[in-house]
C-alpha cells in the first residue's frame, strides 16, 4: 500500500476507474484540493490526467472549511441566520413576553445555533464571543 502522497494519488486513480465502471464522470470544474495543515508540501494531485486545481477554503455540508480548520467563519453564517430570524420575529410579533419569545426563540433561532455543531463548534473565545454576545444583544434589544 503506497504512503502520503502516493496514496492519496491512488485512491484518485481507484475512484476514476470506479467512476469509468459504473459509467459516471467526475466534473472537473468542481473538484478541488484543499491542503491541510501547516507543513504541507501541497503535492499536485491528477485526476483524469488533468492536475486539481487548489483552494484556500471549500463549502463542504453547508460549512465552509479553510486549511487551517478555522471555523471562525461558521460561527459568524449562525449568528448572522439567527439575527435575521430574530429581527423578524421582533417586527411581527408585538408581544416581549417571556411566553411567547421564548418558544419562538426555542422553535426558529436555536435550530440555526446548534446545526451541526459538534462539526463547527466554536474554537476561540471571540468565536463565542460572535454567538453568545451578538445574538444576545439582539434577542433583549427593547425598542
């Protein structure tokens, strides 16, 4: 079994032949290499005799992962969806009362917070600081 680079260059060759079996094609246009970690030599990769092209950051499940893992910016997509979702419960509801805010909370702005978060979850603390601070802010915000 081939090592580093070589087997990552061989799981490609065998994910081609299986494509070309089961008569599919990869696009090209859409396959990309996302280079990992900080001492990376960054080998070129082939598939279908045509070299990968490299990327800084994917959208991958919805998340966008960089080469350093950094999910800084999932955190900052969350706060922002939730905002938007609590600025529109805050203009259509006329009640701030904790029985009818906080099931609306619970039901619409948690489910964007918590989406998949044992993938996302915040690394740093001005990661937390984006939710818990941004989101709070508005969620008591009186008008």
């Amino acid at each position: 079994m081939p090592e580093g680079h070589a087997a990552i260059q061989w799981d490609l060759d065998r994910l081609e032949k299986w494509a070309n079996r089961n008569l599919m094609k990869f696009n090209k246009g859409k396959c990309k290499v996302l280079h990992l970690g900080k001492n990376n030599p960054m080998h070129k990769n082939m598939l279908r005799a045509t070299q990968q092209e490299s990327s800084l950051a994917e959208k991958d499940l919805g998340f966008l992962v960089d080469t350093k893992l950094n999910m800084g910016q999932c955190c900052a997509l969350a706060a922002k969806a939730a905002d938007s979702i609590l600025g529109c419960i805050r203009k259509s509801i006329a009640s701030r009362s904790k029985e009818v805010i906080l099931p609306l909370y619970s039901g619409l702005v948690r489910p964007h917070l918590e989406h998949c978060v044992q993938f996302w979850a915040p690394q740093y603390e001005r990661d937390m600081d984006i939710l818990c601070g941004y989101i709070s802010r508005k969620g008591h915000k009186d008008d």
